[in-house]
C-alpha cells in the first residue's frame, strides 16, 4: 500500500466514524443550540486537542501501554465513566432554565473557556479513544515509514475531519436557536443530553476490552 492508497483508505474509514453519532456530537450539539456558536465552536477545538494528546501519546507509547495493561485502561476508563456521569446527572438535576445571548467580555470568554475544558477533558478521560487510535491508525501506515510519525499525521487528519464536521453541526443548529430559547425547550435539551451522557458513561464503565 502507497502513502496515496493509505490517505485514500483513511479518509474513507475515518470520514464514516466521524459523522458516526457520540458523545462528542451530543456536547457539541448541545453547546451550539443552547449557548451559542462560539461556546459550541471551543467545545469542538476542546475535543480535537484531546484528539491530538492522544495521537501524540499513541506516537510516544502510551497507545501501547493501555493495550498491554489492563491496571492502566480500567483506573482510566473509571475515570472517564465518572466524569461523563457527572456532566450527565448535573445537566438533569439542574438544566439550564433560560438561554442569555453573550455579548462578549470576560463571561463570554469564561463560557467559551468551559466549553473548551469540557471537550478536551471528555476525550482525554477515554481511554477508547487511545486504544482505538493504537489499534486502527497502523493499519493504514504504509511498510517503510514511521509508524508513529505516520499514526500521528493520521490521527491529525482525523482531527481536521471532526472539525469540519462540527462546523456543519454548528452551522446547522444555529437557526434553531430561536425555538431553543424557550425555557422549557432549553430544560428539555440538558436533561436529553444529560441522559446521553450518562448512557455513554455506563457504556464505558461497562465496556470490556476487546
């Protein structure tokens, strides 16, 4: 297989996971309906820097750790699971009641700040997300060339991917905001997501490794 090939095959494949419903379309969704392009837009960035720490990690070693320990993968994986749970039970128990349009300043930026820690924190405390990455990006590094700085090319690709994808959700979502901001509308988006992420956060907690 070319490096040609290779790129080919990898945009397929990742193309199709990456419009594949997760927990990282739900917050991002979520973000964009209820506050806005921008808390929405650094919720996405947040998710792909997590992305990238775990490409860089796969390309360093780490990959490979959570693949042969199992001691490493359930503390990470338990982690992770609580903390979805967390975001989940906390946008059920007290939703969102009103939706305030932002106009800049130090509380717009401390939104979009939050939104930016919740991305990356959701994906850097799921250990899925490296194992998938040791497991899935050698498959498309081509004989010859280095399989870390080749994964984490790949993983980057797939990075810029989501990010277009969460642009066009973005995009989207954003006429809806004027039915969004209705209170009981707004109430009923948390609790939604609320329950999704604590569906994700069982799945995780639950999952076993393959």
């Amino acid at each position: 297989m070319t490096i040609a090939q290779s790129l080919i095959a990898f945009l397929a494949a990742a193309g199709l996971l990456t419009i594949t419903p997760g927990v990282d379309t739900a917050m991002v969704l979520r973000a964009a309906a209820v506050e806005g392009r921008r808390p929405a837009a650094f919720a996405a960035i947040g998710i792909g820097m997590g992305c990238l720490v775990w490409g860089a990690a796969v390309a360093l070693g780490l990959g490979a750790l959570l693949t042969a320990s199992q001691g490493a993968y359930t503390a990470l994986k338990w982690v992770g699971a609580a903390y979805l749970v967390y975001l989940g039970v906390r946008l059920m128990w007290k939703p969102r009641e009103r939706f305030v349009i932002e106009a800049g300043g130090a509380s717009a930026s401390g939104g979009a700040l939050t939104s930016l820690r919740r991305g990356l924190f959701t994906n850097l405390l799921n250990p899925k997300v490296g194992v998938f990455y040791v497991t899935f990006l050698p498959q498309f590094t081509p004989v010859g060339v280095s399989v870390g700085g080749y994964s984490f090319l790949l993983a980057c690709i797939h990075v810029v991917l989501g990010l277009v994808w969460f642009a066009f959700l973005i995009s989207a979502t954003a006429p809806l905001r004027a039915f969004l901001a209705r209170p009981k509308a707004v109430k009923t988006m948390g609790r939604l997501t609320g329950g999704v992420f604590i569906a994700f956060g069982a799945g995780l907690a639950l999952s076993r490794r393959a």
